[in-house]
C-alpha cells in the first residue's frame, strides 16, 4: 500500500515537471494577440481557488467526492487489469464531477480529489495554507478511507 502512494506521489511530481516544461516552451504571445486578451500559459495554484466565506462548502465537496471515489475502488472486484482501470478512471471522473458541480455553488473552486495531484499544484504558498492542505490533502484521505470503509461495512451484511 506504502508503495503505491509513493508511486502516485512521485507520478504526480513528474507530471508536474513535464507540465512546467510544456508550458515553459510555449511561445509568448505577440502584441496583437494580447490585446485579444490571452496571456502566457501559467499553471493553476490552490490557493488562489480558496473563495473566502466558503471554506467548510469547499471542505465538504472534496470529502464527498473521496468518499464516492473510495466507495468505487473499494467494490471492484476484478482481476482484469482493464477492467480495473476503467473502474478507477470511472470512479475518478465521477467523483471530479460529484466535487465539480457542489463546488460550483461556491462560486468557484477546483475539484481535485487526489491529494497527490494537489501536492504538485503547490499548495503550501501563501497564508491559506492551512485551508488549502485541509480542503485538498487532509480530507480528501480521509474521505477515501471513509469510503473504502463504507463499502466494506455494507459487504459485511
């Protein structure tokens, strides 16, 4: 199990790398087209999608989606490797959309749902940090194991 969080964080700093250096070598826009309004290509940063007043709406949306996301992994069965992999990219998309559409509501926001992605987003600058590793790396672990354990609890009847 340790081997395979290892596995996810470091797959998700190396797509980190890949991605600033995509968009590092991206050409700079020319004067007209600035005026037209795009800029140069930036990744996104989580806390600049902290909405203020809407913390615990944002807290609660990402644990919901972990919990959806756990319960989908904790049911497959299967021993075929492409058959668990469209279980978990399923699981994952439905889970995206579930955090993607309560976090709407708050005006905003970014679903993430896998706190190894959220590590590579850069979520310890600036002074929501403390929000931002609750809302993106605490409790989305916890509602994975909430899920996961969620799905064996109703197994077990």
């Amino acid at each position: 199990m340790l081997v395979r969080i290892i596995a996810q964080l470091v797959g998700a700093m190396l797509a980190f790398v890949l991605l600033n250096w995509f968009i590092k070598a991206a050409p700079e826009a020319g004067q007209q087209a600035q005026m037209l309004g795009p800029q140069a290509p930036s990744l996104p940063v989580l806390k600049d999608t902290i909405i203020k007043g809407k913390e615990w709406f944002m807290l609660v949306a990402e644990l919901l989606g972990a919990i959806v996301f756990g319960l989908f992994v904790a049911k497959s069965k299967t021993t075929n490797l492409t058959t668990k992999a469209i279980t978990y990219g399923s699981a994952m998309f439905v889970a995206l959309l579930l955090t993607g559409s309560l976090l709407q509501f708050t005006g905003g926001g970014m679903a993430v749902v896998n706190p190894a992605i959220a590590l590579a987003l850069q979520p310890f600058s600036g002074k929501d940090w403390v929000w931002v590793s609750a809302i993106y790396l605490v409790f989305p672990l916890i509602g994975g194991g909430l899920g996961y354990a969620l799905a064996r609890l109703k197994s077990e009847k």
